[in-house]
C-alpha cells in the first residue's frame, strides 16, 4: 500500500511563498509519475504541476512561471514551489503517484494553502 503524506501548506499574504513537500513510502517512486492537484471551496479538483520519471515538469496555466515542482528520487519526495501566491491560489494542495504499468493512482490527504491579508 502506498502512502503519501503532504506537509508545508499553511497561511499567507499575498505575493508570499510556500514550498509543499509529499513524502511517498513505495520502493516505486522512483520509477512513478508525481502530481500536484488542487481543490478550492465549491470547485473541483484541478491539476496543478506533474513531473515525469526523467523530471520534465508541466504546469497549469494560471501556474506558469510562479510555481515549480521537482523531485528527489533519493528521499522518494516531491516539491511544489509556490511564489508570488494569490488569493485564487487558496485551495487543498493534493500529492498524487502514478504506479507504472498499472496506471493506479494513489493520493495523499491534502495540505491546506490560505493566500490571504
């Protein structure tokens, strides 16, 4: 059974940085793909930032050039970087893994980000 577990989320203002972590227990991360989704009050889940086994990163949109996910296959951890953070930023950060082969998804149970003065 995987687990992923999310920290780093919390309060801040406006124009402010975060850096979220998600920790993954499978010898598997390595060779996984790795997600960060978010879900604001009354919206539904969206996709935030991916990264491949090999490290390429794609982003959403409204993300582009203010946030930056990466990886590190030796602590089976990724980040999301998050800069210059607005209020439409406010949401749950969720980490999600992707098993090679089997295409099964695994989630973590979320990490609360408040943009806000």
């Amino acid at each position: 059974q995987v687990q992923l577990v999310e920290s780093g989320g919390g309060l801040v203002q406006p124009g402010g940085s975060l850096r979220l972590s998600c920790a993954a227990s499978t010898t598997n991360f390595r060779i996984s793909a790795m997600g960060w989704y978010r879900q604001a009050p009354g919206k539904q889940r969206e996709l935030v930032a991916t990264i491949t086994v090999g490290g390429s990163p794609n982003y959403a949109d409204s993300v582009k050039g203010r946030f930056t996910i990466s990886r590190d296959n030796i602590k089976n951890t990724v980040y999301l970087q998050m800069t210059s953070l607005e209020p439409d930023d406010t949401a749950v950060y969720y980490c999600k893994l992707r098993l090679p082969l089997s295409g099964v998804d695994y989630w973590g149970k979320g990490t609360l980000v408040t943009v806000s003065s």
